[in-house]
C-alpha cells in the first residue's frame, strides 16, 4: 500500500468507499511541459496551444485537465491497487484554462450502488482557475476492483433512453465548423488515431511509475486482456479534440459531452471519432447545436458513444 503527504493510501475497494468522501483540492499548473506532454498523447498540436488563441493569450487543450479530476480519487486511494473500468464520463466546459496557470481541483464520491454483481461509484469533481472561475465540471462512473478481461464489452454501461446509431447522412460533405440550420444526419468531419503504447501509457501515468492495464502488459494479461488497453478517458478526449475543430472558442465556455464506454481499445489499434448533427435547441442565451458522437475501431464497431451540444456562434 502506497503513501501520500505521510498517511496511507486506502485500498482501492468498492467497500472502503465512502459517499461523501473528498478529494483535494489539490493544484495543477498549466505549465509548458505539460500542454506539450498532453499534444503527444493526443497527437493535437493546434496552434492555440502554443501561441495566440481567440482568448487573448496562449491556452491549454479543452481536455487537458479531464484525465486529472478522473483521477483525484487517487489522492486517497493506491492507484496502484486499483482494477476497475471506467464505463460513463459526463464533462461541462465552462472556460478556457491559460497556459501558466495554477488550477484548483476538488471531487467528491456522490454514490455508489451494486448492479449485477459489480459495485459501482459515481464521482463530481471541478476544476477552477486562479480567479476562481469554474474552467472544468467532470462526472464519472466506474466499476470498481473486478477483472477487466471478462467485463470489457459485456454492456457494463448502464441503458440509455436513445440509442446512439452511428448513422449520418452519406449525401451531404462533412461540415467543418457548426451553424445553426444545419440538417439532421449532417456529418462531421472524422478524426482518425492510431494508438500507440508509448501515449496511452504516459496518459495513464507511467511517467508517476503506475503500474496498471493501461501501461504494463503482465498486469493487463493477468487481468485477462490481450494486451495494454486504453483508458475511456483517452476516447473522450478524442472525442473533444474533434468538438473543439468544430464548435472553435465556443466549445471552451458552452460545450457539454457524455460518453458510454462499450467495447475494448487496446494499444496499437486505429481508431475514429465521429459525430452528427441530430437537431438543435434554443434557451435564453442562444441556439444549441445538438449532436451524437461515438468512436469506431477498424472493424467499424462503436467502442464509446454517446451525445454534445454547443451554443452555435460564439
């Protein structure tokens, strides 16, 4: 069992959780080092990362601090100890973090529940920056301590009320920037990845010694998978890399994603997000673009899907 600040970490067991339990806060510089680590990861080197951006000044990746409120519970728990799989992930994107800037990350375990014979917790957390502003809002579900191997693509992601098809309009050019009017089943242009073990492990931090399925392969094959396999979160940011592309600044202050995580991802596989315009909304500040998205393998099977919107124009 690991140690953090002097006291034990706890055991990551779905019985040791406790609803109400805090984590953080705990701070997160914006530094150089850590924007260019985050493009090699995710192979995104937009140029507002590294220079001048609609903001004003130099910013950081809209997903750059999505992987650190997934893991604050490590700040009390051995991620060490930890066997679970990430099966929802819900993110709010309220403002744009700066680059240089001291974030403030704070969550908490709202729930947690059995189903089917796995216990599952449900986290909130945000991150706010040095004004205080909220830049961040996360809310996660995971599985925890099973055996990866024998739940991944087994439908552990809890039913929805539609179901994601992955259809769109084969007739009509993918649209590369949102406007309002667009039709239903309007595309988006794709985002292909090809994964390599070097950026999913020091994404599931290899770099902080980790050992887990995400970056060594004896863990991953006593778990019962074939090889390492990539986190969720790894999809959802793809997937907002290419919402980024397509709703510009306004995805920073209006966006909003949930994903479901169905199928496997493993080290060296290629693989694609997409979405599709579904329809559009209107409240009090402006039109809503309203989209499904979902990431397919090689084969073209979906391995995450779920749904975004953002306000259109901004």
């Amino acid at each position: 069992m690991g140690e953090a600040g002097g006291r034990k970490l706890k055991e990551g067991l779905y019985e040791l959780v406790e609803v109400g339990e805090e984590f953080g806060p705990i701070e997160e510089v914006i530094t150089d080092h850590k924007i260019k680590t985050f493009a090699f990861m995710m192979d995104d080197y937009h140029p507002w990362y590294f220079g001048d951006s609609p903001f004003g000044k130099r910013i950081g990746h809209a997903g750059i601090l999505a992987n650190d409120l997934l893991q604050l519970f490590t700040t009390v728990y051995d991620a060490n100890t930890v066997v679970g799989l990430h099966t929802q992930e819900e993110l709010w994107f309220v403002n744009p973090v700066f680059a240089g800037e001291r974030a403030r990350l704070w969550g908490k375990y709202v729930e947690k529940y059995e189903r089917r014979g796995k216990g599952y917790v449900v986290m909130e957390a945000q991150a706010t920056g040095e004004d205080g502003r909220v830049l961040l809002r996360h809310r996660g579900i995971e599985i925890l301590r099973v055996e990866p191997g024998p739940v991944v693509g087994k439908s552990t992601a809890e039913a929805v009320e539609k179901r994601v098809t992955g259809e769109y309009r084969k007739d009509l050019e993918p649209v590369q920037r949102a406007r309002a009017g667009l039709p239903a089943g309007t595309p988006l242009p794709p985002l292909v990845n090809h994964v390599t073990q070097e950026q999913v492990a020091v994404f599931s931090g290899v770099g902080k010694h980790l050992r887990n399925i995400h970056t060594d392969i004896e863990i991953a094959r006593k778990g019962g998978l074939p090889t390492t396999m990539i986190q969720g979160m790894m999809e959802c940011v793809y997937l907002t890399e290419m919402l980024t592309s397509f709703f510009g600044p306004a995805w920073f202050t209006t966006g909003w994603e949930k994903m479901k995580f169905i199928r496997p991802v493993y080290s060296g596989e290629t693989v694609t997000a997409r979405g599709a315009v579904t329809g559009e909304s209107r409240d009090a500040e402006g039109t809503r673009l309203e989209l499904e998205i979902w990431v397919e393998n090689a084969a073209g099977q979906m391995t995450a899907a779920g749904w975004a919107s953002a306000r259109v124009g901004e």
